[in-house]
C-alpha cells in the first residue's frame, strides 16, 4: 500500500493559532437576529424537531454559518463561534439558541440510543467510571482524543468549571502525515481498522464488531475517524488482550496528538460555541473540578449534525449517517442532567 502525505489547510499545528485572531465573533446584529429567532421557537420542543431552516430568519447570520461551514469542511476543520449573549441561569434560551444555531447549520441527529438530540454535559458519575458501560461525558474525569457522531459536533458553554475542563484539538491530517514520516507500519495497520465498541448505544457485542479504518484517503484529502477510547473497549469487553500491532498504532497515534506542536490547547467562555468537524479533527476534554453549587456547576449543550453534500457522504452509509433514531428523538430544556448515562 503506497502512502502519502496530505497538504492544505486541515493540515495544521498548534503554533499556528496565537492569540484570538482565529475566533469567530458575532455582529451586533447577528446577536439580534439569534436573539429574536430563539425566543420565536414553539413552547413545545417537540415542533422545534419539525422545522427547517427555512423557517428561521436570519439574513446576515445565516450565510455567516455557511461560511464556517466550509472552513469545517475544506478549512482546518474546526471553528470557535464566540460572542453568544446567554444567562448562566436560563437553560431554557440557551437550548433555543443551540437550536436555532445547529437548524441553520446543518441536519441534527440524535447522539445516543434514546433519541436525544441535545445533550447536557455535566458531571453526574464518579470521576473514575468511564469504564464499559458509561459514556466519558458524564464525569468529571479527563476524556483522551477521540471524536463524536456526525459530521461536526458543537459544544455551547453555558458555564465553565472553576478549575481544569479545558479541551484541545488536533489535526488528524497532520497525524497522518508525521506517521507517513516516522511510523508507516503503524499506520497501514490503523488503514486496516481496528473494532470499536458502542458501549450500550449499539446492538452487537464485543466479538461481533466488524473492523472499521481509521483513514480514508480520497483523490485529494483524506478524511479520519478515531475514538481512542472505544477502539480499546472490545477487548476489554471480551476480557481479551489487544493485538500487539493494533496497541502500537493507536499508541503511536496517541502519543503524536499529544506532542505540544500539534496540540491546540483552548478554553470555552461562556456564550462561546465550538465547532469541531469529525472526520478532520480529533478532541479531548481535561479533567475538572465542579463549582459546590449545582446552579453554578459547569454545563455544556453538545449537538451533533451533518454537513448537507459534505464529503462525509463519500465514506459513511446514509443508515450510519442517520445517527441514534431507533427511538422518537426528543429535546428536553428544564434540566442540566444528561437523559442517558
């Protein structure tokens, strides 16, 4: 198998982001029109699931979100929307402006087995129980790189911890190519796939799982999916050791992410939304330590959509693309507690 590496601009290091040059910021009038489109959103959240963009008005914004669209797309494959004018205390507009902002940006999908459509990320388990059965976002513990479902995953930071909960992101091209350079056998092996499994959220066990790549090279880019964690649970599962060449590459692969050069290190604000696409960037979360009062503790909305004719259409099945809908998808706005552990 020949490799190559990849250019362009999804090819990026850390070091190329000083300061906040790179940061998305909203016009006063682009607030003004988030603003008056939430607080036009339905009582009922369950007619929020039967709208269109279409149905949203918002001329200047809108074509603002295609454009960082196509940076996720064609770009370095992340943004940082900042700016959002939210109340730490009211949930309920943030959920509409998280609405309002996924509708116009893309095709939502559900994120986990029982259809939810926006997940609240708030530690309600043990920092130190992330094992086979609950998903990392629903502690306090640190959570390795990896990616989310969909094409791009949004996190909306309605309040930050006062201390740690920091995320970082790195580029998969990037990774790709320093394995081309210095560890290629690693990376024919990760070319090969490795089985990754869903935890409860899927419907085969542990030694039923079929291989899926982790690299998918097209004509003139390639795209990636890894989910370090996940990649490791079947044979955890199983009871069973990791085949040595597969723990070498994803260790390899691991041990690249971290190198200070191609880690970005960043920290949400409040009213701060980020943008990360699936199939170009890797991220991960630091550990935190939460505010004593629960009213104050630190709360993220994390969304998941798909890019209408993005390129992740040329490598995943419609069926796949479709998220968790194997039950009626819902929304729910009066609580900061995650609906499935």
């Amino acid at each position: 198998m020949e490799l190559k590496r990849y250019l362009g601009t999804a090819a990026w290091r850390a070091d190329e982001f000083k300061g906040d040059s790179w940061i998305d910021g909203l016009t006063p009038e682009q607030q003004a029109e988030l603003d008056n489109a939430a607080l036009a959103l339905p009582e009922d959240e369950s007619q929020w699931l039967q709208m269109t963009r279409d149905d949203l008005v918002l001329p200047t914004l809108a074509p603002r979100l295609d454009s960082i669209n196509t940076h996720l797309e064609e770009g370095r494959g992340f943004a940082v929307l900042r700016g959002i004018d939210l109340p730490p205390l009211d949930l309920d507009y943030a959920y509409r402006v998280n609405w309002v902002l996924a509708l116009s940006l893309g095709q939502v999908i559900a994120q986990n087995a029982n259809g939810e459509v926006i997940g609240a990320v708030a530690a309600v388990a043990d920092g130190n129980d992330n094992g086979i059965d609950k998903r990392g976002y629903v502690s306090n513990a640190e959570l390795r790189f990896h990616c989310d479902g969909g094409d791009v995953a949004s996190l909306l930071c309605v309040r930050q911890a006062p201390k740690g909960g920091s995320n970082a992101l790195v580029s998969m091209v990037s990774i790709h190519n320093t394995m081309v350079d210095e560890c290629p056998e690693h990376l024919r092996t990760l070319y090969r796939g490795l089985r990754m499994y869903m935890r409860k959220e899927g419907d085969l066990e542990a030694d039923q799982l079929p291989k899926r790549p982790l690299f998918y090279p097209q004509t003139d880019h390639v795209l990636s999916w890894v989910n370090l964690r996940l990649m490791e649970l079947p044979y955890e599962a199983a009871g069973e050791p990791m085949p040595v060449d597969e723990r070498a590459a994803l260790n390899a692969l691991e041990e690249i992410a971290e190198r200070p050069e191609n880690k970005l290190n960043l920290r949400l604000q409040p009213g701060d939304m980020l943008l990360t696409h699936n199939f170009v960037c890797m991220h991960k979360r630091s550990s935190f330590t939460d505010d004593s009062n629960p009213d104050l503790a630190r709360l993220m909305l994390r969304l998941w959509y798909n890019i209408r004719g993005g390129r992740v259409e040329a490598i995943v099945s419609e069926s796949e693309r479709k998220g968790y809908f194997t039950q009626k998808p819902y929304i729910i706005r009066d609580s900061g507690i995650p609906a499935a552990l």
